[in-house]
C-alpha cells in the first residue's frame, strides 16, 4: 500500500525522536523502526549528556569546544562543535522541561560528574560537565522524547523494515517498508525523508552495540552514489565487560573506578600522566591494548580490571546501579568487593553520512545537497566528533542536530506547494529482489559469512592497524561478497522473516566493512581512533581532511578540507 507523510524518519532513537518532536506542530510526520521503537540503542546509552552548565564547578563552553576539538584530534569541523557546545545548556533544560528525572545536587541543580577528555581551562584538570540520570540517561530521555511523540501524535511504523529508499529525479521521495508482522511491503511517500538509524557496530565481533546496530541507512545511501565520510573512524571503547564486550560505562571512571593491570600497577599513569583514567578513549583503549600485548594483563589473559571498590556500596548503588547489575548479570561479581576484567570493545562510528549543520545529506566534496534527503545521529557525519568522540557528546549531538533537522524539514516541506506527484509505484521492484534473494540456489548460510566478517574486521581493522592487514581484508571481504551471492534463504514465509532481513543487513555490513577497510588503507597516518602501526604519527601536512568513499569497482576516494576556526591542530597529549 501507499501511504503519504510529509516526513518520513528512520530510527526511533533519540536522533530521530528530536526530529520528529521538532517537525510535528505544522508537518504530518511518520517514525519508522525496525524494532520496537523505545528498544533503540539509545535506550542503552549509560553515562550522560555533555554541557557547561557549571553546576559543579567553573566552566565555559569554550572549555567544551576546546576539548571536543582536541578529542576529535583536530578532524572536527569547528564551526559545527561550537553551534553543539553553545546549545547544550539549552538542550539539557528542555528535557528538564519535558520532565526528563536527572539526578540532582542537595541544591536541587542537576548534577554532573566527570567523563574522559572533559577538562577545564583548556586541558588542565578534569571537569565535571557530564548531566545524568543515575546510569539509565538514555533510557530516561528515550521514553519521555517517545511520551512526546505520542502526545503529539507522530504516526509510529514499529517493526517495519526499510529495505530501500525512493528517488524522483534525484530527489528522495520516500522509502519501501517491510512490515514484520503481516510481511507487507508499503510505500511510504514523503517530501523530506530522514536517516536516522543508528551505527554500525555489529560489523565488529566484540561490541557494545544493540543487535539492530548494522548500518543499513549508511548501506542505502552508500548504494544510492552518495558518499560516505571518514569511515575509518571507529571507536572502541575502553571498557566492555570481558569477553561479551558489553558497555561497562565510563560513568565508572567518572566516579573514580581505575583501571589496573596484572601486576597491580594504575598504568593510565604512563600514558596521561595529568588526567589518567580519564583521557580520551582512543588513548585509554590503546593503552589497555599495550598493556595486553606486554604481557599484563591479569593471570595471562586478554582483560585488565576496573577496579570500583573503592568507591564504596552507597555509591554504586544510587549512581552507578546498571554497572553493577550489568557485572552482577553477566560476570557474577559484586563490583562494590571485586574488580571488573575489561577490554576495548567497538562501540561508536565517528564517520557516517555526510551532511551540512542542518543535517542536509551532501552528495560530493563540493557541498552540493541531495534533495529531500536528511541525516542525523550517529548514522550522520556533521562532522562535531571528527577522529575521535568524547563520552557524552554524542546525546548532546542527537538532540541538538535532530532538532535542526526536524526544524529544517518542517521549512522544506512548507516551502514547496501542492501534492507530491509520486514517482512510479516502487514496490514492485523490491519485491522482484526479495523474489531472487529468497529463490536464491546455494549453500551458503548468512550466519556463517557474518561471523567471518565480524572476525576479520576485529582482527585487522579494530584498534591497530597496518598496511598488509587491511589489504588482506578488503580481498577476504570481497570473497565473502561473491560467496553471499550463493547464499541461500531457508525461510520462504512471509511474515516475521527475520533470515530475509539478516540476509539484506549483511549485504550493507560487507558493503561498509570495504568502505571502512579502503578508508582505513588511504589514510597512512594515526589520528584519533585511526592508528596504522606503519605510521604511527598524525600527519597533518598531508592528511587533515575528510574522506569521502563513493561505490565504485574499487569504491572510489576523494577528501575534502577541515573547517578551522579557533584552534590550530597542536600536539595531543592528556
Ligand atoms: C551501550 C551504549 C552506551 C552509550 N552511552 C552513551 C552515553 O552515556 N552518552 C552518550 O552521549 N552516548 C552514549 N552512547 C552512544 C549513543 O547512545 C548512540 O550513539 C546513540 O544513541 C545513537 O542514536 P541514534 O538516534 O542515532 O540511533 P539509535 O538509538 O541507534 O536508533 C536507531 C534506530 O534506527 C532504526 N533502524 C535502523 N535501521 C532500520 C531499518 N532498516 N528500518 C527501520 N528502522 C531502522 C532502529 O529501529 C532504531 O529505532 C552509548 C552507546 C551504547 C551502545
């Protein structure tokens, strides 16, 4: 069937939840999620939310533009962190409005507590700039954005699939569904469409990411000739619980847990000497990782410990209770009297889907746009976390680029009269390709190639990386590419065809698993998450700039400059 919105968002995370809470007063809106729609990942999100409110003590959002230049290692474009940093205050105070519960001080302000690479007076010390809700912020903020929605009527597709995005002339009008529950594909016709569906995490064997995190909004853009920006950049977080690699938040450290090694030694020391456990993540993963390789890690194994014991049980019970329920569940320990074992684990896509700060996806270097078409959220690159994201900035990101986007499309779509003409009905079309997937012959089996590619991406393409490596896995990937053409489809039923639709993500996973790899290949320096052991310094003479990856046979690469305004790039140390 055909429905028709004025504007159509994927993802039901807190990206596109802002955007639609900003669009629906004047524009008909429409939410779609593959899963249930408060299931998204950023239900997950623990810590917090950064911005200067000084509640705790001094600071400046300039001190926050500074860090997040600093954490992004000089790759973030510094007139788009500055419209994020100087609209946190405004941000966090309209969830409060919105009735979001943040913990508080005695003094009835909302409380903050420090988060890695967060400083104040330009790297000095240790600021607490971190707004939060015990550890279920994500949670707490997800379910009252969805409240909203629902008082304001947002028409919510839940358990729909989007298998494809609809161009009329270049212009996104609208995308095909696959409802799980009745197996109906839909046409949902718009003027305005926005991407807003998560990361990519799920390419990686060991991550914190939810299951639906595969990155199919990057794979249709990516398929569609558009470009995808700075893929190199995945973060891996310091701290996943060992070995399943789920979040232990940094929350833990901005309490004061350490990080400790098999001999007992707080080794953060050696690597920021002035803010320790609390550096960025990229240097805390690598130090953890180095700590591993020396033969430190504790009894021999591939883990260090988080030690939160000296924190004490009044502590972790009011601040930190999900940590402690996440290491009781999962690691039968009690985190108040025993050390957590942790290791890096792939948590965040810093690259994405291009787009200017109204979140208005870019089709080349130029900055020419493509019409109808809106990204937001970690699926978009802006790019506000360049090289290297801080704890808590990417909240602070979806509200306040989600609210943009939404206030973009509702002036797009009041700007352009009359009924959307249509292009020709597109479902027949996806249908033929399920037809061929599913009547596919062969022998191959999706979980089988997708536990291949998760192996070879943590290997040779998670935190160090090399020139060999990374060759040899853009070869593998593109053997595991021919073999998925010989996949075979067990499931031929029509509803809740959960087999089809892994099929379809891991088309998209080995499609962005290359553009990673190439991305990674091209840039032979180390900046920010991106480390090549062959070429262990940043380069900035040859490399500050963004990569721009377009399909291709091989994708092709292009770069585009960095946007500077206050600081020049300078020696990154912590
Ligand atoms: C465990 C964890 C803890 C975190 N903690 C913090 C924190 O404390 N502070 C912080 O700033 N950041 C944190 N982050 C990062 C942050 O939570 C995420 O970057 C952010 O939530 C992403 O939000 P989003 O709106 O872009 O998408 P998501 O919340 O990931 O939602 C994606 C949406 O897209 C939908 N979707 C995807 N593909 C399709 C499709 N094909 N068809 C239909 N729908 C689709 C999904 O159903 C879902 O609704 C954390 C991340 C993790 C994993």
């Amino acid at each position: 069937m055909t429905f028709k919105h004025d504007i159509v968002i994927i993802g039901a995370g807190l990206a596109g939840l802002r955007a639609a809470v900003e669009a629906i007063p004047s524009a008909n809106v429409a939410v779609v999620s593959k899963v249930l729609p408060t299931r998204s990942h950023s239900g997950a999100a623990q810590g917090g939310i950064a911005a200067a409110l000084g509640n705790e003590e001094e600071d400046h959002w300039e001190w926050h533009l500074y860090d997040t230049v600093k954490g992004s290692d000089y790759l973030g474009d510094q007139d788009v962190i500055e419209i994020m940093v100087r609209d946190a205050p405004r941000a966090i105070y309209e969830l409060e409005h919105m009735g979001v519960p943040f913990s508080r001080r005695s003094d009835g302000r909302i409380a903050q507590r420090n988060f890695g690479g967060h400083t104040r007076d330009y790297g000095t010390a240790p600021v607490r700039r971190a707004c939060y809700a015990a550890d279920h912020t994500g949670r707490v903020v997800l379910d009252t954005l969805h409240d909203e929605c629902l008082r304001r009527r947002v028409r919510f597709y839940a358990e729909h699939h989007v298998l494809s995005l609809v161009f009329e002339e270049k212009r996104c009008a609208g995308v095909v569904t696959y409802n799980l529950v009745s197996g109906r594909l839909d046409f949902l016709q718009a003027r305005a469409v926005l991407l807003a569906g998560g990361g990519c995490g799920k390419i990686f064997r060991t991550t914190s990411n939810a299951f639906a995190t595969t990155g199919e909004m990057l794979g249709l853009v990516y398929q569609s000739g558009l470009p995808l920006q700075d893929m190199e950049f995945v973060q891996f977080h310091p701290t996943g619980l060992y070995p399943l690699g789920i979040l232990i938040s940094e929350a833990a450290r901005g309490e004061g847990a350490v990080l400790v090694n098999g001999l007992g030694e707080r080794f953060m020391e050696r690597y920021a000497p002035r803010i320790r456990d609390l550096a960025a993540r990229d240097v805390v993963s690598r130090a953890i990782l180095t700590e591993l390789q020396a033969g430190r890690g504790v009894g021999g194994e591939a883990y260090v410990h988080l030690d939160l014991t000296g924190l004490g049980e009044r502590k972790i019970r009011e601040k930190l209770w999900e940590v402690a329920s996440l290491a009781r569940t999962y690691a039968g320990l009690d985190p108040s009297r025993q050390p957590i074992p942790v290791a890096p684990t792939c948590h965040y896509l810093m690259g994405g889907i291009p787009t200017d700060g109204d979140g208005r996806v870019l089709a080349d270097e130029k900055g020419n746009v493509a019409p109808g078409l809106y990204a937001a959220g970690e699926a978009a690159c802006l790019s506000v976390h360049g090289a290297n994201r801080l704890g808590c900035n990417s909240l602070l990101d979806l509200l306040v680029f989600g609210r943009r986007a939404g206030r973009a499309m509702m002036e797009e779509v009041a700007s352009r009269e009359g009924r959307i003409s249509g292009p020709v009905d597109p479902v027949p079309a996806v249908q033929e390709r399920l037809n061929l997937l599913t009547g596919q012959e062969g022998r191959e089996r999706a979980d089988d190639l997708r536990q291949q590619m998760q192996s070879l991406m943590m290997d040779q393409a998670s935190v160090f990386r090399t020139e060999g490596g990374l060759k040899s896995a853009i070869g593998l990937v593109q053997r595991l590419q021919e073999r998925l053409k010989r996949m075979a489809i067990r499931n031929r039923g029509r509803i809740f065809n959960y087999e089809l639709m892994e099929a379809l993500e891991l088309q998209h996973q080995l499609a962005l698993s290359e553009v990673i790899l190439t991305s990674a290949l091209h840039r032979r320096e180390s900046r920010g998450a991106h480390f090549r052991e062959d070429y262990p310094e940043r380069n900035d003479a040859t490399y500050l700039k963004h990569t721009l990856v377009f399909s291709g046979l091989p994708p092709r690469v292009r770069y585009k400059p960095v946007r500077i305004t206050r600081f020049q790039p300078e020696a990154r140390d912590y």
